[in-house]
C-alpha cells in the first residue's frame, strides 16, 4: 500500500525567515540522535559561537542528508560545480569533513 503524500505549508516567523549565518558546524550523534550545532567562527575571536541546534532521528539524518545532496546536484547543474579549497594554511573556518581534517 503507496503512502499518499501530504503538502505541508511551512510558517515562519519574521525574526526566524532573516536567518543565521554558519561557517561552521558540529555532528555528534547517539545511538537514537544526531545534534548538529551550526556555529559562527570570527577570526580572532577564541571559541565560535553555537547559532543554532538543530535534533534528528538517525533516520532523518539520513534523509537529510540524501536531500542535501540532491539539492546541491541541482545547484551545480544551475550554476556549475562549487570549487572547493585544499590545503588552505592557517584557517580554522569553514565546514569540513573528518577526511580533511586529517
């Protein structure tokens, strides 16, 4: 049996639709959870600064994830690949993944 699928209408306060900015973000995850803290880093300053906090199941997490991928697919079909830097000496900011961290 197909699940039928339901449009949901997103509501967003005005303070929330502005946004945050993120230049850098921390997984950690539990065997029910994964918490993402999405944080601003300032040069200079000696700790970044946690904007937001966001809770998944394992199961979102992953979807999430699958959706963030297409959806970055589709951009660079729009706009052409996302140049990543490498090697980038004496920078702390910016998301990374644990390869390159190493």
């Amino acid at each position: 049996m197909a699940e039928k699928r339901r449009k949901v209408e997103f509501k967003i306060d005005e303070k929330t639709s502005s946004g945050e900015y993120a230049n850098l973000a921390n997984i950690i995850f539990s065997d029910s959870e994964f918490i993402i803290d999405f944080a601003r880093m300032i040069p200079g300053m000696p700790a970044a600064e946690v904007k937001s906090r966001i809770i998944l199941s394992p199961k979102n997490a992953k979807l999430l994830s699958l959706i963030l991928k297409q959806r970055v697919s589709d951009y660079e079909k729009a706009h052409g690949n996302i140049r990543l830097p490498k090697g980038e000496e004496g920078t702390n900011i910016g998301f990374r993944s644990e390869k390159e961290k190493n």
